[in-house]
C-alpha cells in the first residue's frame, strides 16, 4: 500500500527586471538632450524609432552605422477629436485631440496630445512641433517597453507653418506603408 500524495499550495511572485539594451539606453540619451535618434536598417532603410538594435523585417542587427537623428517636428495625418463622456469618465473632463505625426525627413510616425489649439481647429497636413518635458520620469522609461507616445515629449503644437496639402500627406502615408 502506498501513501497518500501530499501537496503543499503556495503562492509565489516573480519580479523581472529588463536590462536597457545599448540601443535604448542611446536612445534616452538623445531623449534628455530633446534629441529624437532612431536607427535605420542597412538593407531594406526602414527607421527605428525607439531603436531595437535590429531589423525585425530583414533579421539584421542596426547600430552607430545606421544611427539617426530624426526631427522634433511633422505634419499631423490623422487624429480624433475625445468628447469624454462624464457619466463614464472621471478623469478626462475636457475635450483633447490626439493625432498621428509623420516626422520630418523619415518615414517615422508617432502619436500624441495635440496641445495649444482648440480640437476642432487641428486638422490633417497641419505642422506641429514637440513639447518636451523638462523632467523625464518613469513614465518615459516605460514607453521604451511599448507605449503610446515618445519618451520626453509631452504633446504636440502647432508651429504656425502653412499647411502640407492633402495630396502630400496622403504620399507621405502611402510611403510610410511600403
């Protein structure tokens, strides 16, 4: 006869801690001197922005040779204007627009608040330019694990520049997707 199996129930917590990569640890670097410095792939010229250290498409490693300094300023292509709701938010009160930026120069888009105009006023082709923060906090080191937005930048203004026709804007978009 055999004894009885006994089990013993417990719980029990694992904490990862992630080792910044050379690329991302560059990247925050450029981020505290209101630097945007992204990576560009040797074979098929995609850009990186944060940097990954590699090319997922091409399965190439990327580095100083590819290193790029991309600009704080774009051309809003798309964006949505967030009429919050107060039965169902609490924490947004007012309305804010949100916009996709292409970044001058790149094939780079990124996203964020679009600040200092009224939301109905922003529209598609309208140039902006990054707030940055003064501080950086932990919630720009988080965005290097995935996020929406950019580390250090805190919104998007206008810069008082005339618009990019929609034509341009919809070959920049059309680029961008290739």
């Amino acid at each position: 006869m055999s004894e009885p199996v006994k089990m013993l129930h417990s719980n029990i917590s694992l904490e990862y801690e992630r080792t910044p990569t050379k690329a991302a640890r560059q990247y925050m670097d450029g981020i505290k001197q209101k630097k945007l410095v992204g990576h560009r792939c040797s074979e098929c010229g995609r850009t990186y922005l944060p940097p990954r250290g590699y090319c997922p498409i091409c399965v190439v490693p990327t580095d100083e040779t590819g290193r790029i300094e991309i600009s704080d300023r774009g051309v809003v292509t798309t964006f949505t204007v967030i009429k919050p709701d107060p039965k169902v938010s609490k924490s947004l009160s007012e309305r804010t627009c949100r916009g996709t930026i292409m970044l001058d120069g790149s094939s780079v888009t990124t996203m964020g608040e679009i600040k200092g105009i009224d939301p109905d006023e922003v529209r598609s082709g309208m140039r902006v330019k990054a707030i940055w923060a003064d501080k950086l906090t932990e919630e720009d080191t988080a965005l290097l694990r995935g996020g929406w937005g950019v580390a250090g930048i805190r919104g998007w203004e206008p810069t008082g520049d005339p618009d990019v026709p929609a034509a341009e804007v919809q070959q920049m978009t059309e680029a961008a997707q290739q």
